[in-house]
C-alpha cells in the first residue's frame, strides 16, 4: 500500500516530535502494509517548510529507517494549501512545493480550513491545463464542503480527486466528517485515501481505511482507489526512491 498524505517528518510542523517517533511511525505503517510514504509537511503560512529541509529530512528519515531493517521507502512531498490564486502560480513558478510523484504530474492542494478559497476553480483549471492532478485532502472535514457539497463537485469535475482520510472513514475526525466521508464513497467521489497520520497516537492506518470501504463499498470500489494510487506512486516502490527528482 500507499500513504500519499503523512507528517512523519520531525521538527517541522505538527507532525512527529523527534526522529524516534518517525521510525515508530514508519513501523506501524510497514507492519499495516504500507510500503512507500510520501511526506507531506505543511505548506502554509503557519508551516512554510522549504523544499530544501522536506529534502534533508527525508534522507535523514531513510537513513534511519535503513539501519532499523524496515525496508520502506519515503519520498518527499508537501500538503500546500491554497491562500490565492496569485500566490500559487508565484509559489509554482519559483517551484517551491514538492508534488506527490517525480513526474510532477500530482500535487496535494488543501482548502484554506475556515472558509472556501475563491479562487479555486481558476486554480484547478490552471494545473489540469499542466498536466498536473489536483488532489484534496480530506474534504470530509471542511465545513463549507459539508454545508455546500457542490462546491466540491465543482471541483472534481474540473478534474481534482478527493483524499478522504482512514481517521474519518473511522469516526476518529467527528461524526460530521464521517457521515460525509461514507456519502462521498456511496456516491463514488472518494479517489484517493490516506493516513494523514501526525505522531503514533493519530498513527498511520490505510489499512483499516480500506477495510472500511471494502464493507461500505465492496471489493471493486476499494481496489479502484489502489488502482488510483499507484497511478501517482507505482506499486514496484521504486518511484521517487531520490526525492531530489520530485
């Protein structure tokens, strides 16, 4: 499996708090079957991490993780949130996000939390028309989503894919977000799925995330979404195995 939403990284945003804790991390994701994990500190006013610590970060995290034995892969990315349109496409230019994949070809685009960015149509348009796929993180617990389910559907068909979280789909997040979450599978607009895991307490867990669907939705449904998810990192591992590519 794929966990392309996680903040195992430490020390640069709300994720884990030391390297400890991101080895412990990567174990709980490996022995639920996650092979690769695509870190995605925050990219936002509160946590600006540049791509050059992501980078360090991420060798040092699999360096550690090569001298435990635990044989899975890291690679860098960021969760960039959308504050304007004219900041993204300055941020784009001076290529100051990672995307998901080293292809360039995904890029995890979060809403703003308090309110609907504006400007999100024109910003979807933009990256569809660079060959790039937007994909929004857990809409299941924005409000406005909730409130305004079209808002969202605007979105996907302009060509964003949805990342609802395992945690929702769980009941961990709020009853709210798991009530839209499980409306977003009937309805066939969950893409893709992720941990967006931040220490061992809020762990990684895919795993039960598609046990879930797979109860809610059946078999098909869940392995159309991990068909979808080794679009952006293909299932050999090797993809992006040198972040410095992404």
């Amino acid at each position: 499996m794929i966990d392309i939403h996680c903040h195992i990284l430490d020390g640069v945003d709300d994720g884990a708090s030391d390297l400890k804790e991101s080895v412990a991390m990567a174990r709980i994701a490996y022995e639920d079957g996650v092979r690769h994990i695509v870190a995605t500190p925050h990219f936002n006013t509160v946590y600006h991490v540049p791509k050059s610590v992501t980078y360090h970060k991420v060798r040092q995290l699999q360096d550690a993780l090569e001298k435990e034995g635990l044989p899975i892969t890291v690679s860098c990315g960021h969760e960039v949130t959308l504050k304007s349109a004219e900041q993204f496409y300055q941020q784009t230019e001076n290529e100051e996000y990672w995307h998901l994949d080293s292809d360039k070809t995904f890029i995890l685009l979060e809403q703003p939390w308090a309110n609907y960015m504006p400007d999100s149509i024109e910003v979807i348009d933009f990256l569809i028309a660079k060959g790039v796929r937007p994909i929004i993180p857990h809409p299941e617990r924005h409000g406005f989503f909730r409130e305004m389910p079209a808002l969202l559907t605007g979105l996907i068909e302009r060509g964003a894919w949805t990342q609802v979280s395992a945690d929702s789909l769980a009941g961990r997040n709020n009853e709210d977000a798991r009530k839209f979450a499980l409306w977003l599978l009937e309805n066939d607009l969950v893409h893709t799925l992720a941990s967006d895991a931040h220490n061992v307490r809020r762990k990684p867990n895919v795993g039960e995330g598609y046990r879930i669907i797979a109860e809610h939705a059946g078999e098909a449904r869940k392995h159309e979404i991990i068909e979808r998810m080794n679009q952006i990192i293909p299932d050999d591992g090797q993809a992006n195995k040198n972040p410095v590519t992404a």
